[in-house]
C-alpha cells in the first residue's frame, strides 16, 4: 500500500466514496448445505459460480471503475475473456486487481500472516475456536500466508477436504467493522457463525500497515461483566454490535440501531465512550422489531443524497398513525408494542435529556434539514413503491440496503422492480450495470460526472444471501460533505 493511501475518514453516509474493504465471494459459499444454512445465517443455498461471475463481478468492476480506474480501464476485454479463468477476481493468484482502494480483506489478511509470530497467534486462535486436532495446527503452520488466508475464510485449501466450517457471511464487510470519522468499531457478532470473521478482522486492523496511524484510534467495546452468566431472558445485557446497524450521519451525529443482531447493551456502551472520547457530539438509537424481515437498521433505510432516502413505508408517519383507517379500524389494529419503533436522541452535552421522535420520516427530516442544511422539501422513496405486498417482497430483497458511491449515485438490485419505479418517480435515471459498464470503459459516461442515478446490479443469487451493497461494504474513505 502507498503512504498516502492510509488515511480514513468516514463523516457521512453519501460523501464520494475514495477507499473501502471487501470481501469477494470464495468457495466457502458453495459449501453451505440446506441443513446448515441458517445455522450460517442464509436463508437458502445459494450457487457460488452465478455469484461469482454473473453477479459480484460487476460491483467489483464498478467500484474500480468510480474508486480506482487505473485497475481496470483499457483492460476489460482482457479480463472478461474466459482463457483468462477469472483470475483477475482472485485474492490469491498473482493477476489479482490489488486495489488500494477496492481493498480486498482476504488480500490483507494474507500480507499480516507473512509476520510468523502472527501467523502462529492466528493459528492457534482460529484452531481453539474450530476445536482443531494438534496435528490440523501443526499442517497450518506449513502452508504459505495466501494459503493459510484462503483456509481461514473458505475453511478449506481444496475442494475435497474442509478443515473447519466456512465463514460465509465474510462478503458483509460492514458488519464487522465501522469507520467513524476517523476511528475504527469494532463490532461483536451477534451469532456465533460469525465469531472467526470477528477475530481475523480484529487481527487485520490491529496488525496491517494500512491501518498502522490508526491503532489508537481502534476501539474494542468491553464485555458486561459476568455476562456469560446470564440467561437467554438476559441477551439485551449481552454485548452485541453489528455494523448494519451504524450509520455516520455528520462528523457529530451517529446513528445506533436496536435490533435482532444488536443489542441494548451495546449501544450503552458505545454511546459512553464515543462522548468520552469526543468523536460525536449527538447519538440517535433506533430501536426496530427484532425481526429477521429487518435484521439491521440498514435493511429499512439508507441514505441517497442529504435530502433524499430510500425507507420502507410500515415506519413512516402514514403508517404509524394509520391515517387511513376509522376511529374502530384505529382502536381495533393498533400498532401492537412489538412492531413499534422507538427513537431516542442523546446529546453529549446533556445525555439525561434525551430528545424523542415518533416516527422515522420525523428523524430523517429533521437530520436532512438541521444536521445537513438540506435546501427544498425533504423526500422520501419506499421500498415497493409503498404498494403491499410489493413493499414486504422487496425489502425482503434489500431494495433498502443501497450504497451511495457519491451523493445520488446509488447501487441497488436489479430485482427489485417497484422500488426502481419509485426512483424514476422521485427524478432519478436508471441504468443497469451491464450498460453501464461499457459506456465507462469507452468515457461515453464519466463516473465523476454521474448524478441522481440509481445503478441496478444482477442479483438472482446475491440476494438470497440476504444482504445489498450497503452490506457488502465497509467504507474507509469519504470525501467530508460541504
């Protein structure tokens, strides 16, 4: 990595987007069977090679054309034709794109374990967690760091012989680790198929160079004690933070989730030590069902420009006062307690006396307007074009969970018909990425000079997985907003 590529910063939600991590999809994913899939957190079995080389391709191949042209323009030809097998895409062949922008995980974790003291830590940490014999430790120590990086993500080093289970939920980089201004969260998994992606990311950013000006700057959430005591009636006193349910609204304002995947708890302590440490002056916590349908706050809502958002329709301000119903229909389908939210503003200069919303447009427009001095009315796009069952369907399929790669230019599944029709509605163009990608390569489109477009990506298979390009990123780098 170059010198002056390791600064990080990250101040908003739709900044230009100049630096990530992620995670390519490895053959771990091809691995998940039917009756330990959600076990792994998938819904269904998903097909590795469609994924692979129909699906992800095009956000790897976007993300370099917006984030890192010099890797791929002039060489597209080279790198779609099928004698070449692929091998741009691969973390561990010698033609692999090694963006330092496009920064792929299982890259970086092959370059800390060339360090032998920590290439044995990592072993013997990874084989105590799996239950490994003696003698599965002592083989790892022989292979070489690319090796040892591909085993410790897919689980395997041959399609023949798995060593331990995959961590397939690897290609959520979000979840694993935040970007606040310029300081590092590093999360808690809520489940345990996810504890090894925890602890290689923790290793990474403690150990590679890239993130080197930054070690003090990491920030590791401390366990409740006893908390290994409790019982399951106590899961809200367990420790438990996923970065889907973070959001850097301004350099002062952060957003925690209350989830299915993040706990009370956990953003007690957060919000303690982010006021501590003067990272934010304000912290808004949404508490949503905990629902598999949501999971993370990012599943219904992101951010499109300062005063535009993409949200599901059940928590806007129709909904919850059910404007459309009699006084009898009010009274008899009252929104029940469990499918509330419930949003509470902390304030560092006086966290006793928390600020209160009723409902989430209530919070986005008040962040749209105050927090960025949004001009002209607030709007907002609903998932499903906020026409049921399309709503449900399509939030089922992330038609929330969009990457904004600058301010309105926004990646979001091709799948999800009603939602794109909300967006050519709300003024935005729509191009699918397969179009797009030609017209990038020839300069007939120049990425800078994108605006108000919703770029649609292949995802028959991508959205099984249950997770959108929200997900499947973990921003390093932003350009500040004005």
């Amino acid at each position: 990595m170059a010198k002056n590529s390791n600064k990080i910063s990250v101040t908003s939600e739709i900044g230009m987007l100049r630096r990530l991590l992620v995670h390519s999809p490895d053959s771990g994913l091809g691995k998940v069977v039917p009756s330990k899939a959600q076990d792994w957190l998938f819904e269904d079995i998903v097909h590795l090679e469609t994924i692979r080389r129909k699906e992800y391709d095009y956000y790897t191949k976007l993300l370099l054309y917006f984030l890192d042209p010099g890797k791929i323009r002039g060489r597209l030809a080279t790198i779609d034709d099928p004698r070449n097998n692929f091998d741009f895409y691969k973390p561990g062949h010698p033609a692999f794109f090694r963006s330092d922008k496009v920064v792929e995980l299982q890259w970086l974790l092959s370059e800390i374990l060339e360090d032998r003291e920590i290439k044995l830590k990592l072993i013997a940490s990874v084989c105590a967690i799996e239950n490994c014999s003696y003698e599965t430790q002592n083989h790892l120590a022989t292979l070489t760091p690319v090796e040892l990086a591909k085993v410790f993500i897919s689980g395997s080093l041959t399609e023949e012989e798995m060593l331990f289970p995959p961590v397939p939920n690897l290609i959520f980089t979000r979840d694993i680790g935040i970007t606040i201004n310029d300081h590092i969260l590093l999360n808690k998994p809520a489940k345990k198929a996810r504890t090894r992606e925890a602890l290689l990311l923790k290793y990474i950013f403690f150990n590679h160079a890239l993130f080197a000006a930054y070690r003090n700057n990491i920030i590791e959430i401390p366990d409740t004690s006893h908390h290994f005591l409790l019982p399951k009636e106590g899961d809200d006193k367990k420790v438990t933070l996923e970065g889907g349910d973070i959001m850097v609204i301004t350099r002062d304002h952060l957003l925690i989730g209350l989830s299915e995947r993040t706990s009370q708890e956990a953003a007690h302590h957060v919000i303690n030590i982010l006021f501590e440490k003067n990272i934010v002056k304000k912290i808004t916590v949404v508490k949503i069902p905990k629902k598999r349908d949501y999971m993370h706050i990012d599943t219904i809502f992101t951010q499109v420009k300062r005063n535009i958002w993409v949200m599901l329709g059940n928590f806007s301000k129709k909904a919850i006062k059910k404007e459309d119903a009699d006084a009898v229909q009010r009274i008899l389908e009252g929104v029940k307690k469990e499918d509330k939210i419930k949003i509470t503003q902390f304030r560092k200069k006086d966290p006793s006396n928390p600020a209160h919303f009723d409902n989430l447009e209530e919070l986005l427009t008040d962040i749209s307007e105050n927090d960025l001095g949004a001009k002209g009315k607030v709007k907002f796009i609903y998932s499903g074009n906020n026409e049921f069952p399309f709503d449900a369907r399509e939030q089922w399929t992330d038609s929330c969970n969009l990457l904004a790669l600058k301010e309105g230019v926004v990646l979001g599944y091709d799948r999800n018909d009603k939602t794109v029709e909300a967006f050519k509605n709300a003024g935005f163009s729509i191009i699918h990425a397969h179009d797009l990608i030609p017209k990038l390569e020839s300069g007939e489109i120049k990425a800078e000079e994108m605006e108000d477009t919703l770029i649609t990506m292949p995802s028959a298979e991508l959205s099984r997985a249950r997770g959108g390009f929200h997900c499947m990123s973990m921003p390093l780098l932003r350009d500040d907003i004005e």
